[in-house]
C-alpha cells in the first residue's frame, strides 16, 4: 500500500516502529524464539523411553509447543503491521500448519512421557512399550499430518520474509527464521548438537523479526507489500 502527496511517499501508520503492534509482536517473536531454543537444549539427547521418563523431556516439548503458538501470534501481529496479501498468506499457511503440528508434539511431550515413566516403574512394562514410540511416530496418519503441518509452517515462514523484504522496513531478517522452518523437518535425522544449532537458529531468526518491526522503517521508494 503507497499513498503519494505532493510527490512524496507517506507511509502506512500501521507499519511505524512506534505503534503498539510492532512492539507487541517485537515481545512476541523474542520469547518465541527463546522457546525454540530452550526447546533444542533442553531437550535429552536420546530417544529412549529412559530419556522420556526424565522432566527435561516433558518441559522441554512444553516448550516447543509454546513456540509454535507463539509463532502463529507473532504472524498475526506481522498481518497487521505489514498489510498485504503475502503476510495473510504467510498468517493463514503458518497457522494452519502449526495446528497440525501441535496434537503430535502433544503426543511426544505427554503420551511418551507417561510411558517412560511406566516403562521404569515396571521392567514388563518396558518390553510391551519399548516399540511405542517409533510405532507412534510411524504412523501413517500421525506421520503424514505432521509432516503436512511442516511444510505448510515452512511455507508461512517463507512468505513472512517475503513480507518483510516487501515492507517499508526493507528487510532480510526473515531469511534465517524461514531457512529454520525449511529445515525443521531434515533437522530431526541430524546429531543433537546440529539440532541444538537449529533450535538456536530459530532463535536467531525470531529475534531478528523482532529487532526489524519495532524500528523506524525506512523512507524512499519502496512501500509495504502488496
């Protein structure tokens, strides 16, 4: 959107650092980002229903979930502030696939939790539930949601640094948050420290979006997306 007086460009108030929509998503991207963060360090390293049974698990997918909600409300804040069709796009992918998502990280956090916890109560229990978690995991309707759910948040991410390359802000900090998404999937076949690397990543990539929508946006030719 472009309103032009007198030959010159005005800029969208909506679209100012200043306004309370920027710094709200500003706070909301950064704790985002700080979950996805806490999320890859805290999370145990194993994924046996020993490293389950353990508070770091639960707290942990805790944390990744509240993540993905945040997400999607930090790309709501971004619909308002940088108006146009990518960014609802972007809002509308995003939360989307962070709707599919969230059942099977449920699943992860609670389900696998509680047999970790059985598992060690019991050492019968332990054979019966010993398979549980790949049998989860691989199931074809669990599995297929999931991985649409990232593709379709994947997607949201990319269109979101499309919107912030478009705005007045002229920006490339959504490149590292969308690069996190695309790899989010290839991401969990990797070693623990290179998925530690990607939960920071993410943390990279929200707090960018963040430091870019609640400073002054710049002035010239190029307006918000369209």
């Amino acid at each position: 959107m472009r309103e032009t007086i007198a030959g010159s460009e005005r800029l969208p108030e909506v679209c100012d650092g200043t306004h309370l929509g920027s710094r709200l998503g500003a706070v909301v991207f950064a704790v985002a980002g700080t979950s996805f963060v806490a999320y890859s360090v805290l999370r145990p390293s194993g994924d046996t229903l020993s490293a389950m049974s353990t508070d770091a698990w639960l707290v942990s997918h805790l944390c990744g979930m509240a993540a993905f909600v945040l997400l999607v409300l930090g790309l709501d804040v971004l619909r308002a502030v940088v108006p146009g069709s990518v960014s609802r796009a972007a809002m509308t992918s995003g939360g989307l696939g962070v709707a599919a998502v969230l059942p099977y990280y449920g699943a992860e956090g609670y389900a696998l939790h509680a047999a970790g916890h059985l598992a060690l109560e019991d050492p019968g229990a332990a054979v019966v539930l010993g398979p549980l978690p790949d049998a989860f995991r691989l199931a074809p309707a669990a599995g297929s949601v999931f991985l649409i759910g990232l593709l379709a948040i994947a997607v949201g991410s990319v269109l979101a640094a499309v919107a912030l390359w478009r705005s007045v802000w002229r920006s490339r900090a959504g490149v590292p948050l969308a690069v996190g998404y695309v790899l989010f999937l290839p991401q969990f076949f990797a070693p623990h420290e290179w998925r530690v690397a990607h939960g920071i990543l993410l943390g990279v990539g929200c707090g960018a979006v963040a430091a870019t929508i609640v400073r002054p946006p710049r002035t010239g030719p190029r307006s918000s997306e369209r």
